[in-house]
C-alpha cells in the first residue's frame, strides 16, 4: 500500500510539472484575436502572415462570454482583435468600451457605411443574409408575400410547413429584434405569435433545418444562406432553394460577421493592418470560404452564392439589433416561441 | 447544571472537537473553492438592480423540475434495476453486462444528443423512412421535446446510479437478502424492501450526482429545446450582454442545487448502513433459464447498444465519411491538453476530498460540515458561471493587489496560463470527488477511526495508515469521475483557455457548433476512447471477485 | 484518592441537544480493578466510555487518567494522547493489516524489535501466534476479539476500555471468550472498564458493578452488593429477577403477604415499602389447601421457574431445582428461604404497578 501511495504521489508530481511544460504559452503571436467565428478561419489568415509576416492567433469562444472575459482581463487582456458574428455584439463591445475607434480611410472606403460603427470602432467584414429557404417540390414561390415575406409566414396557409429556429438562436433574436425596429414591439409580437399559431416546427440548428426541408418534413424556412451554400457544395442536388425576402418592401435581413481593434491591444497597428487587409485585399479569401458575402461592393461574392441572385438588403441597425435584443427575447417568450 | 456548560456544548457542535488544524484547513479549503460561486452570486445582487427576471422564468422552473424528475426516474429505474439484475440472478451475457454497463459513462450527453436527434429526429433516418413508407403525414412523437431530453440524459447519466448500487449491493451480505426471501418475499420485494433501502446511501449520492448534471447541462438541453433555468442564464445573458442579469437566474439554480443536497441528505438519512461483521460478498445469484434470461440478457444488451454501441458505431461511420481530410497535426496536442488537465485536476480533487472525509472523521463538528458541504455548490452551476467567477475572484484580487501596493496585480495569471482553469475544474468537481469519497468513508465503522486514534496514532498517521487504504475504493471511482467530467467539460475551457491551448473538448465544440459533423466526430470518438480508460480501470479495479480483500 | 487510582471522574456531565447521555458522573477506578458498567441503552454508559477514551468532550467536569488530568474546564486531551485502550462491539479491526500489524499498530514508539517481541507476547497471551499472518476476515469472532484485545493492551495503556465486547458473538462462543479475555485482563493487571447490558456478565466478570440510569449513576457496588442489596427499585429489577409485595411494619417486625420478613435497616415512619423477592427466595410447596396457585412453569434445565398467584393477585416466580415441578394449577403454600432475606425499598409513587 505505502508503495502505491508513493507511486501515486510521484506520478500526481510528474504529472503536474509536465502540465507546467506544456501549458508553458510559447512566444505570443503578433495579432491575437477572440473570435466567435469557428467556421476553419485559418486558411485566410494564412494569406495575410505570407504577405505580412505578422503572425496570427484565434481564440475561439462564445461571444458573450468571449465579451465577458474581455471586460474581466481589463488591460491585462491579450486580445488585440476582437471579432464576432453579430451587428448586436459588436454594438454592444462598443458601448461597454471594449473596442478603439480606427480612423482608416481603407476602411471607411470599403465598407458600407450601415455595415461599420460612425466612431469607427468596428467594422464589418462579411454579410450573411437570413432569409426564407423552400422544397420547391411542396411551395410554389408565388405563395410568399414579397412585400413582407416574414410576416407573411404567418398566413394561416402555412399552417404545419413551417421550421424555424430556437429562441436561443442569436440569428433568431437579430430577426426579431429587426422587426421591432420595424414594425414596433405590438405589430412584432403579432407576427411572432402568428408563426407559433402556425404551429412551427423549432429545430436547434439551421444545418438540420435545411435538412428537414431537403427531406420534405419541412416545406419552408428561415436559415442564414451561407448553410445552404456548404450543403449546395457538398451535394448539388439539395432539394431546398432561396427565396430573397421582402424584395418589394424593406428587403430581406441580413447581418454582418466584423470585428474591431480591443481597448487594450498593445499591438493596435498590426490590428488595424489586418482589419484593413481582411476589407479589401483579403475580402475574398475570408468570406468565400464560408459562402458570405463581401462587404465591399467592389468585390464579387463566390459563384456558388452569386448563383441565389441578386437581391435588396434591409439597412443593418446595429444599435438596434444590440439594444432590442433583451426586449426580442421577452418577446419571444411572451409568444410562447421556443 | 450551569448554563456555561450548555453554550460550550452548543459551540463545539458547531466548531468541532478540537482538530483546529485540520478543521482550519478545511474551512479554508471550503471557503477558496466555494469563491467563484459566492462571487457571482454576491456581484448578481450587488450589479443587478433593475433587470427582471425573464417572462417565462416560472415555465423554466417548472421545466427544469420536470426534467429533474425525469432523469432521475429514469437513471434510478435503469441504474438499480441493471445493478440488482446483475448482482441478484445469472443470465447469459451477466458477466460481461456487470461491467460494460459502465460503459456510456464515457458518452457526453451532448454527443449521444446529437446522434439521437440526427437519427430520429423529422430530416433523419427513422423519420425519413417512415415518411416513406405511410406518406408524409405519419404521425411520429415529437423527439425534440422534454421526453427526448429525458430520454437521452438518463442513457448517459444512468452510470452514476448503477456504479454505486451495484457497490453497494454487492457489499451487503448476502444474508439480509436470503432472509427476505425465506420470509416469503418475491424476489422484486426483497429488491424493493430489503436491498434498495440498504443501498440508500450511495443511491441518494448517485442520484444527486445525476441531478447536478441535470441541472447544470446546457448543451443537450439546447438540442432538445427545453427551456430550463440553465438554459435561461443563457439566454438572459446572451440577450442582454449583462451578467449581472444572468447571475441572478443562476443564483436561481443554486436554490436548486441547495435543495438537491438537502435532498440527497434526507435520503441518506443520517443513518450509517455500515453493516456489522462480514463483509458482504452480495446475494447468491440466482440463475435464470429461458424466457426469463432471454429477458434480463435484452434488457441489458439493449440498454447498452442503445446507449453506448448504436452511437459510437455512428460516430466511427462519420468518422469514415470525413477521412478524406488529412488528420489535424495538433491532435497531439489536444489529447496530451485533454489528459493532463484531467489527471492535475483529478489529484487535486481527490485530495480536497480526501482531506475533508478525514478532517469529518476527526469529529469536525457543523462547521467543516458545512465547509465540506460549500465545496460541492461548484458542481450545480453551470460551467460558464464558475468561470465567470473564478474571473471575477481574480478581478478582485487583482484590484486588491494592486491596492496594496502591488505594481500590475496578479498579471494576467488567470486567462493568460491553464490555472484558471485548472482552479475553476477543481471548483467544479470537487463534488463528485466528495460524493464517492464520503460514501467510502461513511461505509467504514466510525470505531476503527476510535481504536486508531487510542492506539495512539496521529491524526495524520491515522489519514496514511488507516483511512487511506480503506477508502481506496472510494479514490479509485473519485479519481475515474473527475477524469471523465473534465475530458468531457467544454464550457469552462473555452471561457477559460489561454491563447494556444486547445482541448479534445473544445475541438469537438469548435467543429460541431457550425454543424461539421462528419469532422466532429473524429474527436468526439476521441473524448470517448479518453472517457474510457478510467471507466476500464475502474470496472476492473471494483470488480469484487478479483479484489483482494478487503 | 490515592496516586494508584486508574481513573477518576468528577462531576462529567455532557448532553447531546436536550438529551443528557451523562449527568455529573463521578466514578473512581482503582488500579488493576475491572468495572462493569451497566445500564439499558441509552443510559449512557457508552457517552461514559467515550468520554474516558477521549472521542467525546465533556461540557463540564474533570477526567483523569494515571493521575494525569486529560480533561477538564481548561483543557482536553485527544485519544492518541491518553493512555487508553479501546476494544469496540465490531472489534474494528483494521481489514487491511494482517492480525500482527494489527496488534503492533499502537506499537511505534517501540524500536523494530522491542517491537517484534511485544506482539509476539500479547499474541501468545491470547493464544493466537499461529494465525499472525492471516486478515481479518479470515478470523473467527472470538478470534477477531482477542486480536482486538492484544491490540488495545500491546502499548500497556492505563486503563482499557471494553464496549459490549461480546454481544456480537454467539451464545454459545460469548461465555467461553469472554472467560478468555477476561483472564487476558486480569493476568495482564490492567485497569478495565467494560460497558455492556447483560447483567450476567456484569455480575460474573467485574469487581464492581456501576448501575447507570438516564446519565446518572443509580448504583455503584460489588456484584454481591449490587445484586443482593439494589439501592433502588430500577438497580433491583435491572440486575435479576424481582417481584414485590407491600411491606407490613408492625412495630420492629415486617411481614408481606408470603412471611416476616427478617430486616435490619431503620424504616423510616410513614413511609410505605415494598419486599424485593427474587425467585431464589421465594419457596413453594404443594399444598392442597393453599391459597396460591401455581400459573406458569418453566424449563431452565437446572432448574425450573414456577410463577404462582398469590391469593391477593400478586404473582412471584420462584426457583425449584430441576426435580421438583408442579404443574401448572397446583394449590400451593409459598414462603420465605430463610437466610439474610430479601430487601425493603420504599414504594416509588411514580412507578405503576
């Protein structure tokens, strides 16, 4: 007994230097970024370290916690970039003084104004739209309503076709929150709780959502077009198509994926260089590998998502979107939407 | 008699007899452990003043009793029906079911999860050929609901109970059993009236165990779309962008964990089944023929293929479908992440909890009982609150520091290295860690602690020599929990990790949030085969046949 | 008091919440002395043991051992700081060490060898040097006691303290070992306390017996004392057999139902008493025209309990030797055996009858 005690300890020793070892961090790279992105970034930030020769390092997280963690390091923080998927969140890092307002012609230049913060503090970098996704099999397109494609959904013929997704879905609280601003809280909690009477189907991924529909369990949806893009590419022949929303009234929904320099980078112009690098020169190579869109007007989206057509886009509201998100949520639960 | 006598009565039932060492330090212990979680709970009160509460709060709570109440119905049926069908009759296939029914121990309920709703769920397999054959109106039961939930939580969490019944059961004597059974019993009453009521103490522990899991899950939870209390700390604070919003709904469900172990103490009911004599070699099995062992064989086989087979061999057929990416080169990395962080954690817990037991078996009085009872809170709030707090402990450490004179604090001690980590696991699982341990040294008779102590042995010599070896067991199933839970923990590592430090978990997380997986499953396969090697030792090391005695 | 007192007690008292398990207990233990200490459960004889061995703290009181104060208002000793020896119902046997560990355990302050030799003697003493190698649970009850036995008294403590040391054996081994250990004890002159319920063994084993009542010590005195002069009705009924009957004082001479009774001690007047009888002194004829009635016979083998009605209602039991037996519906006279004879107790109002 005592000489398996002593081997225990002894191994609890060794192992516990050899933690040492290896949690020892080696030499930090020159940008670190937290990122809410995991969508196999690296490649693109390949491109910029061979142009560059500053080197690049993610970490990946959730971006409310990645926020929280970033307010809680306060200047000690490591972060010199901080980047997430949502106009709300980047608002929100913004308003808690997380972010350093840029002054980058680069950027002001390539990015449309309604995609970037007035003070320059973040900027977006790739667009998804939310919009509407059909079984052509089951949906004739001429039963949307193109004026108001979401609200539309709550049209009693749609009654038992319909798939959404969760409450919890940042994507749905953005939406949400869209039509509040919108519509106001009444009209959107109308709409809301005419999908719930439509008794909609929840599903807690838009990856499985689609799938619903290819199946024909779902005829209709409302998923980010960049997940029908990567089942598009993995199977031409998916059965689900895009429907562009609202194109005769505000235009379909979109958000934006951006990021902007942290309060306290101790390397913010390296930061700044790679935000300028990712608007223009490396626009393509960071959106097309996800299937977004550019930001920049002057660069061409992939062939693949350039294929769903053109389409008008509802101006993004970032303070919006940010400051209605608490309200979407109770809005959500007051419908009763899951 | 004076009234003097009476308050140092009063008081030493709080303070303890007198093992001021031993009971500072586990005070002090207790008190570091329970920070994060007191952190959060004090910065919610103090920060949050005029947020509510979410509308459908009450829906959550009603939800997560619901939930509650399944998962624990359900690992109790399947956790003590499996361990008395193992460890009363013989079937065929008995002798490999009593150990591989550990097996979806290994299985994190998020995997088996996704695996169900990806097979049963309306775009899956199941449905699909349904849909098929009877048109697409076939009529199906809602599987993303709170019965899928239930159903797939008590799968994988069903271990806990039927690892420390079956102990249990196997250590009572056999006769208690057989007595029953001449006094005319049915078999299934002796099972009700004599052998579970003897097993209540590590049932109560296993289930408590199964219930903080339950409470704290976020991400299966997620899958099924059920709104408990956990998920709405997440959602108020996604939806805010404020803590100090969420931490109040999280103090919500530390009411609810402050109730589960009150629970789990009412059920063990201070009484000791620290059985005289013998020590049990469990009841005489009895073999059955026929129908009947076709039976026991299904049930078992069937609960295992369920649970653990039909979803590894999914995962290994994802597996495949993807090999045509090259294999990640840091693979490496993440697994030696992944097992160190387990092993440190684990001697760290283990420890903690070992020194509680003993310090309790010293005579710790109410206030290292409350103490031990502190450090496991960790264990029943959820992953990204305890790592919140242990940001927070630190955040204020820092400011104090740096008020004392301190240039820069601590540095960026917690986020810039793995101890943040490693302190918010260690807050986490010291509970698990606690429940096998106190469970083993519940079951030795408090007068061996009495003779060693007369024999003039030391406290500490008392801990090496005589409380060590005999709550071995004990260590080993602690040891093999806190293993798994931390190969399996994603939320604390993510919030938590430095720059350049990835685990199995997390890699999994990073693949299967944006829905890759075909290419999660490689390093979900992975955090199986990790979870695996604890559960081998552990079925091997408990097997009661092959332990030399004691 | 003198130095050679074992153990000394004065005024311990200890409550558990509202439960007083020792109410100011006083108790010394002469060296070399075996007490038994006796009471039904929950008297508090086990809170008195625990507290002498150091794994209770008293609220108030003193305790000594070898004429060193171990607790008191201002300090309190831990077990492995008192010379004490414990030997526990289960034994408590360490399962891990084999029965010479076991038995050299409180042995460390010995060199290896000095060490060696003292288990050697303690288990020759309980006749259990070939079986130094086995575990635990390899060993008999009786067996697993005596190695519990050597353990406690290998480092030569004070005092040794026995909790119902062989109510978890059976019937038939009990007597036997308990012969044993006590003969253990005895030749190794150690001061012992044995805690137990049985009064037989209280009685047959110690040189004296102390009756414990409610936390308080309702009688202390040689088994002869204990047993034949009850200082109450509880110690009377606790410590054997008794039936009693109304005492009737007609000036220096009492008589009850069944004869006179012949009686020493001064009676205070106006008091009532009761006559304690136990069987042994309680004599029964067949005689057909007595007025009691034999209702009950029992077997005991060497002897046979006969319980009679008196004719005013009341019963007594009494003891015949094994060849006399009257069924059951005899007539009978009953009387008094001569001799010392019985005790006067003042009849207890609180106690029904």
């Amino acid at each position: 007994m005592r000489r398996s005690l002593l081997a225990a300890s002894l191994a609890v020793v060794s192992v516990a230097t050899s933690a040492c070892g290896i949690f020892e961090d080696d030499e930090p790279a020159d940008i670190q970024v937290y990122s809410a992105r995991h969508y196999d970034l690296e490649k693109a930030f390949e491109e910029f370290t061979e142009e560059t020769d500053l080197t690049v390092e993610f970490l990946f997280g959730d971006d409310s916690e990645l926020l929280e963690r970033l307010k809680k390091e306060g200047d000690d923080s490591p972060a010199d970039i901080f980047m997430t998927v949502d106009a709300g969140n980047l608002w929100n890092a913004a308003e808690q003084g997380q972010l350093t307002a840029l002054d980058s012609p680069i950027l002001t230049e390539a990015i449309p104004e309604d995609l970037r913060d007035p003070d320059g503090q973040w900027f977006g970098f790739a667009m998804r739209a939310r919009t509407v996704v059909y079984n052509p099999d089951s949906v004739d397109v001429a039963e949307f309503d193109t004026t108001d494609t979401y609200a539309g959904l709550g049209d009693p013929k749609w009654s038992g076709r319909l798939c959404m997704r969760d409450a919890t879905a940042s994507y749905t609280q953005s939406l949400v929150a869209s039509l509040i601003d919108l519509h106001g809280r009444d009209r959107a909690l109308e709409i809301v709780e005419s999908w719930v009477a439509n008794d909609v189907e929840i599903m807690s991924n838009d990856i499985e959502l689609l799938e619903a529909i290819d199946a024909g369990a779902c005829e209709v949806g409302i998923s980010n077009h960049y997940y029908l893009g990567r089942k598009l590419d993995e199977d031409p022949d998916f059965n689900a198509k895009v429907f562009w929303a609202s194109q005769d009234g505000e235009g379909v929904h979109v958000n934006i994926s951006g990021a902007g320099v942290t309060r306290s980078s101790d390397n913010p112009e390296a930061a700044q260089q790679l935000l300028e690098w990712l608007a223009a020169k490396g626009q393509s190579a960071f959106v097309d590998n996800n299937f977004e869109f550019p930001v920049n007007p002057d660069v061409a989206p992939a062939e693949l998502v350039a294929g769903f057509g053109p389409f008008e886009r509802m101006p993004v509201d970032a303070k919006a979107y940010g400051s209605l998100n608490a309200e979407a949520v109770d809005l959500l639960a007051e419908a009763n939407y899951e | 008699m004076s009234p003097a006598p009476a308050t140092r009565g009063a008081v030493r039932r709080v303070l303890g007899e007198g093992r001021w060492a031993w009971s500072a330090l586990v005070v002090l212990v207790g008190a570091l452990i329970s920070a994060p979680v007191v952190a959060v709970v004090v910065d919610g009160v103090l920060g949050a003043g005029d947020t509510q509460l979410p509308r459908n709060v009450g829906d959550m709570v009603f939800t997560s009793l619901w939930l509650l109440l399944g998962v624990g119905c359900g690992t109790f049926v399947l956790g003590a029906g499996l361990a008395w069908l193992v460890s009363a009759f013989d079937f065929p296939c008995r002798r490999l079911l009593s150990w591989a029914l550990v097996l979806p121990l290994a299985m994190p309920a998020y995997i088996l999860g996704f695996v169900f709703l990806s097979t049963f769920d309306v775009a899956g397999p199941v449905q699909s050929l349904l849909r098929d054959w009877f048109g697409a109106d076939v009529w199906v039961p809602d599987v993303r609901s709170l019965g899928g939930a239930v159903i797939v939580m008590s799968l994988t969490l069903y271990p806990y109970v039927y690892l420390l019944a079956r102990a249990a059961m196997v250590e009572q004597s056999a006769t208690t059993y057989e007595a029953a059974r001449t006094l005319g019993a049915t078999r299934g009453r002796a099972f009700l009236r004599v052998l579970l009521p003897l097993a209540r103490p590590s049932l109560a522990a296993g289930l408590a165990l199964v219930m903080m899991e339950t409470l704290t899950d976020f991400a299966t939870v997620q899958y099924f779309n059920v709104h408990t209390v956990s998920v709405g700390v997440y959602l108020v604070w996604k939806g805010s962008f404020d803590l100090h919003s969420a931490t109040q709904i999280a103090a919500l469900v530390l009411v609810f964990a402050v109730a589960l172990l009150v629970g789990e103490r009412l059920l063990r009911g201070g009484a000791r089944f620290t059985q005289r004599g013998h020590r049990g070699v469990g009841p005489q099995r009895e073999r059955l023929r026929g129908f009947k062992a076709a039976l026991a064989s299904a049930a078992g086989l069937g609960v295992l293929g369920v649970a653990f087979v039909f979803p590894v061999l999914q995962l290994v057929v994802w597996a495949l479908g993807a090999s045509t990416d090259p294999l990640d080169p840091r693979l490496g990395d993440y697994l030696a992440n992944s097992v160190t962080l387990a092993l440190v954690v684990a001697a760290v817990c283990v420890t903690v909890a070992t020194l509680i037991g003993h310090a309790q078996r010293l005579g710790g009085g109410r206030l290292v009982r409350s103490a031990a009872q502190l450090t496991t809170f960790g264990y029943a709030v959820p992953g990204a609150v305890v790592g919140i707090g242990v940001l927070l402990v630190m955040d204020w450490l820092d400011r104090g520091l740096v008020a004392a004179g301190v240039e820069g604090g601590t540095g960026l001690l917690v986020t810039g290295s793995v101890l943040g980590i490693l302190i918010a696991q260690v807050v986490r699982f010291v509970a698990p860690a606690h429940q096998a341990i106190d469970a083993s040294f519940t079951k030795m008779p408090p007068s061996i602690t009495g003779s060693a102590l007369s024999l003039g042995a030391s406290p500490r010599r008392v801990l090496t020599r005589v409380h060590l070896p005999q709550v071995r067991s004990g260590i080993l199933v602690a040891t093999v929990l806190v293993v798994i839970d931390v190969v399996k923990e994603l939320p604390l590592v993510l919030l938590l990790r430095p720059f350049g430090f990835t685990t199995v978990s997390v890699w999994v997380y990073q693949l299967a949030s944006e829905n890759f997986w075909e290419k999660a499953a490689l390093p979900a396969l992975l955090i199986v085969m990790l979870a695996l090697v604890p559960v081998v030792v552990l079925v091997r090391g408990r097997d009661p046949r092959r332990r030399v005695e004691p | 008091m003198s130095e050679a007192d074992a153990l000394r007690l004065a005024a311990v008292t200890k409550s558990y919440g509202r439960t007083l398990a020792a109410d100011a207990l006083d108790l010394v233990v002469p060296e070399g002395e075996v007490v038994a200490v006796i009471g039904p459960s929950g008297c508090g004889k086990s809170t008195l043991l625990r507290l002498v061995a150091g794994l209770e703290r008293p609220d108030a009181g003193s305790i000594e051992i070898a004429g060193e104060v171990v607790a008191d208002a201002r300090g309190w000793r831990h077990p492995e700081q008192r010379r004490v020896g414990l030997v526990f119902q289960d034994h408590a046997l360490f399962p891990h060490l084999d029965v010479r560990r076991n038995v050299g355990f409180g042995l460390r302050t010995l060199s290896r060898p000095e060490r060696r030799a003292r288990v050697e003697t303690m288990l020759h003493r309980v006749h259990l040097a070939d079986l130094a190698a086995r575990r635990p649970h390899e060993l008999s009850g009786g067996e697993q006691q005596r190695v519990a036995l050597a353990r406690a008294l290998a480092p030569d403590p004070a005092v040794v303290l026995l909790d119902e040391p062989f109510s978890s054996l059976d019937e038939h081994l009990r007597q036997r070992v308990r012969s044993e250990i006590m003969a253990t004890v005895r030749d190794a002159g150690t001061t012992a306390v044995v805690v137990t319920h049985d009064q037989t063994e209280a009685l047959s084993v110690a040189d004296r017996v102390v009756v414990m009542r409610a936390g308080r010590i309702e009688q202390v005195g040689t088994p002869q004392e204990v047993f034949e002069r009850p200082a109450s009705r509880f110690v009377a009924s606790f410590m054997g057999d008794a039936d009693y009957l109304p005492a009737t004082v007609e000036g220096d001479r009492v008589s009850c139902e069944i004869g006179v009774v012949p009686v020493r001690p001064s009676l205070t007047a106006g008091t009532s008493y009761d006559v304690v009888l136990r069987p042994h002194d309680v004599t029964v004829e067949a005689d057909p025209a007595g007025a009691a009635e034999v209702v009950h016979v029992e077997y005991h083998g060497a002897f046979v309990l006969h319980a009679v009605r008196l004719a005013s209602g009341a019963r007594v039991r009494s003891w015949q030797a094994h060849s006399v037996r009257h069924p059951v519906g005899t007539r009978v006279s009953v009387g008094l055996v001569s001799g010392p004879g019985p005790v006067l107790l003042p009849v207890e109002e609180t106690v029904v009858r």
